[in-house]
C-alpha cells in the first residue's frame, strides 16, 4: 500500500509516541500544520485500512513503580480459553490477555495474562485471582518475570 507524503510525515511525528500534552493530535497537527481534526481523521482511516493496528498508550511499567512484570501463563481447556480469556482480560490487573498455540511436547500453555505488580508478592496474588476465576478449566500454569524491557516502540518508517 503507497503511503501519501502527508501519511510519512504523520507517521515520522507519532512513531515516538504522541507528545505527552492536553490535546495531543493538535500538538501534531501544529508540527504538521494541519488541523488536530485532520490528524485524528487520517490517523483513524489508517486503523481502517490496516496500515497502523493500534493506537494506544504503552506505559513504561518500570518507571511507574511496578518493577515486578509476570506473564501469567496457563494450560486452559481449549474449549473454555476464549470464554475464560475474555473474563481474565477484563481483571484490573491484567494489562494483556491472549491466546497462542500449544507447541507440546515442549510448550503446554494456550492462555498468557501479563500482570504488574510492586513486588513479585503482589503479582502473585493477582496470578491466584486468576486461577481462582479458570477454576477446573486450568490444568498448569507458570509465571515468566520480566528482566528487562526490550520493545517499547510503534511503526517505524526506514528511508529506501
């Protein structure tokens, strides 16, 4: 898909993120000299077309005081992980909830919920929140601890 040279400059002014002010997309549209409306607009017809999957705030968990980072993973009944993924993705906790496919022998979980905590406690007993909800329906689970943030960036443009 071409992208009009308005869309890369767009994308060169938010590939950062967007300015941390009252009214972001106005703040890029001065950079760009256009409206705040036109940002928005463009932006939401690039979800639309695929071209961006998201817009969304990326905390830096680390920073924010929650130095203890779990993803919570869990050998769910397969017939039960999207009802149950949707119930642990809507605990206040879980700042992410997916579903990914078994590669057994080696890897037997089907359900990841990452969970931030102050101390590695606190992330404990959201992960015990969890299985309490999946009940019956969980046969394992384990927690992988973050160690280091390796990717906190969007849509990058490389010249060519």
């Amino acid at each position: 898909m071409a992208l009009s040279e308005f869309d890369r400059e767009l994308i060169a002014a938010t590939q950062s993120g967007l300015p941390l002010v009252a009214r972001p997309y106005e703040a890029v549209g001065a950079m760009l000299g256009v409206s705040g409306e036109r940002v928005r607009e463009r932006l939401g017809q690039m979800l639309a077309e695929g071209l961006i999957r998201r817009i969304g705030a990326v905390p830096n968990h680390y920073r924010l005081g929650y130095t203890a980072n779990g993803m919570t993973v869990w050998d769910v009944a397969d017939e039960r992980v999207d009802e149950l993924g949707i119930q642990v993705g809507a605990l206040p906790g879980v700042s992410h909830c997916y579903r990914r496919p078994r590669e057994l022998p080696i890897w037997r979980y089907n359900l990841f919920a990452m969970v931030h905590g102050r101390s590695r406690d606190e992330v404990e007993r959201q992960a015990a929140q969890i299985r309490a909800l999946l009940g019956d329906a969980c046969r394992a689970s384990d927690i992988l601890y973050s160690s280091a943030i390796l990717k906190k960036t969007g849509l990058r443009l490389t010249e060519s």
